[in-house]
C-alpha cells in the first residue's frame, strides 16, 4: 500500500540566550506499507490494550537521512505514531511504530516535500 503523509523531527531551538527547547519539525514523505497489523493484548483494565506493530518503508532525501535519530513521530491513518525503530536501507528508511504519541502540539511545518 502506497503512504504520503507527515514525519516529525525534534529540532532544539534556542528560545532565549542559553535556553534550549524542542520544536518539532514537520515534513511530508512518500513510502509503501511493509507491514500492518494488531493484536489484542488481555490486562486488568477494562478495555483491553491493543498492541500495533506497523512498518513503512519511506523514501529518502538528504534532510531524513542526516536526521533519522531525532524523528518523534509518523502520522498514519488520521493518528500520530511514535517511531520506535528505525532501520537504514538507503535510499530508504524502514519506520517502525506501533504506540500512540503524546507530546507536545507546537509544531512547525517545513514545506520542502
């Protein structure tokens, strides 16, 4: 299955003289879906867990390749899905993800595809 979608960068931004935050970057990637399940995980809580394990293969450009180490997110199917793995193939990159992200909103958007 064919992807185009949003990958997020952490980017340190000096917002005052010796003051260092993260601001995340965003930028827009093709790729293909390796992989794509889900699994149903039994606990204690009331409703149960869901466990994803997704794959994207993604095609790489200069920016992804210098700065895979600090990708926070991909957003796949109206969510945002923290990266948990990354595997370096060039010309592309193999994304793994599987667990929702929670983190900050204040983000800014590159518009170089």
């Amino acid at each position: 299955m064919k992807w185009f979608g949003n990958i997020a960068f952490s980017n340190q931004v000096e917002t005052e003289p010796g003051i260092w935050e993260d601001k995340p970057v965003i930028r827009q990637y093709f790729g293909d879906l390796l992989r794509l399940s889900k699994r149903d995980q039994l606990s204690d809580q009331i409703n149960r867990d869901i466990a994803v394990t997704n794959q994207l293969s993604v095609i790489a450009d200069p920016y992804l390749l210098d700065s895979f180490q600090n990708i926070l997110y991909v957003e796949f199917m109206g969510s945002k899905w923290r990266v948990s793995s990354v595997e370096v193939g060039y010309p592309r990159l193999t994304l793994t993800f599987g667990n929702l992200y929670k983190g900050e909103e204040d983000e800014t958007t590159d518009g170089t595809p």
